[in-house]
C-alpha cells in the first residue's frame, strides 16, 4: 500500500448508470477498495480512499495516491482528505489517459470479466456480484508478473 492508483468506470445495469470506483495497489494488482454508485460524486471516491488511507495509518511509509485530474480526485474534499492522512497526490496530465495506464488497463480486464465471468446484467444484485469479481481478482485469478499468483497470495507468501 505505498503505491495505489485509482480511477472510476461506468456499469450499465438495469437501464440505470452506475459508477464504479477502485483503488489498485501497484505492488501486486490487488484491489484495495471499491465503491459503487448510482451518483457521480465526491463520495464515490472519497468513501473508498478514506477506508483505504484508514488502514494505512499503522504503516511507516507515506502513501502516493495516483489518479486523473477528473473532478473528484481535484476536489477540496478530496485533497484534505489526503493531507489529512499524509498520503502524497499524483495525478495524471490533462487528457492523457496513458499516465494512469495500469488503471485503464485493469479496467479493461475487470470489465471483461464482470460481462463473461460472472454475467453481471443477469444478476439481481450489481453490488453482490461485483464484490465477487473483486474477490475473483484478488484471491483466485492469476497475475503472470507475480509468477502466476493471484495478488492476495503473493502479498500473503512474502510476508511469511
């Protein structure tokens, strides 16, 4: 949790836009924190980066937190949010997607299996199933730059 990248993707579900933001530990890809809203707000981002930094308070490194310059991540709220925990802010340069491309990438990936995996339109519960793709990327699928672990049991194998 020193290096975390984040950014927000949209889910179509029901005739309704729902909003999906994650925050993804660039030592081993796994997935930190997430959030899922029907509203495009400071909380969407906000919720998840707070319960993340939470738990970072304990560690002695300083978080660098990485983002686009979308309106959430520039905010005041936002901002004090992470001066208030010490975490240091990157952002990406205005309309270069490619700064935060390990993001948009995992996006790509996440979306992907959201839609074959676990056919998320045929769901009653787009909250449930997301919890359960994300629990698939972090405990089950396998990552090829960490020899072929998925994130959660490479991260648990190096601390033992």
């Amino acid at each position: 949790m020193q290096k975390v990248v984040t950014d927000v993707t949209y889910i179509k579900f029901g005739g309704k836009w729902f909003y999906l933001a994650a925050y993804l530990d660039l030592f081993n890809n796994e997935i930190l924190e997430w959030e899922l809203s029907d509203t495009f707000d400071n909380f969407l981002v906000m919720k998840p980066a707070e319960r993340l930094l939470k738990r970072t308070e304990s560690t002695e490194h300083q978080v660098l937190l990485h983002s686009d310059q979308g309106v959430q991540y520039s905010s005041a709220g936002f901002c004090n949010l992470l001066t208030k925990y010490n975490a240091i802010q990157s952002m990406s340069r205005a309309g270069t997607p490619h700064d935060n491309a390990v993001m948009e990438s995992f996006w790509g990936r996440f979306k992907d299996t959201l839609r074959k995996h676990f056919c998320y339109w045929e769901s009653d519960n787009l909250q449930a199933t997301i919890a359960k793709c994300v629990r698939y990327f972090n405990y089950v699928r396998p990552v090829r730059k960490l020899n072929g672990k998925p994130p959660a049991l490479y991260r648990t194998e190096l601390v033992a």
